[in-house]
C-alpha cells in the first residue's frame, strides 16, 4: 500500500516538474523530507 502511494506521489512530483521546470522544482524536491520516510 505504501510503495502504490509512493508512486502517485512520485509521479505527481514528475508532473510538477515538467510545468515548472526541472531545476527549481527539483531543489525543492530535494529538500522535502518525505522521500526518505519511505
């Protein structure tokens, strides 16, 4: 169950990314604390 939220979220994140631009959604990516809950 976690593993299939943790890929929606991901795949939300890729989907911020590309309307914004890779370089500062991917900082702020970055320094979220969420990924290494998982």
């Amino acid at each position: 169950m976690i593993k299939y939220i943790y890929k929606l979220f991901r795949r939300q994140i890729w989907f911020v990314v590309r309307l914004a631009g890779l370089d500062g959604v991917w900082k702020a990516d970055r320094q979220l604390p969420v990924g290494e809950h998982f």
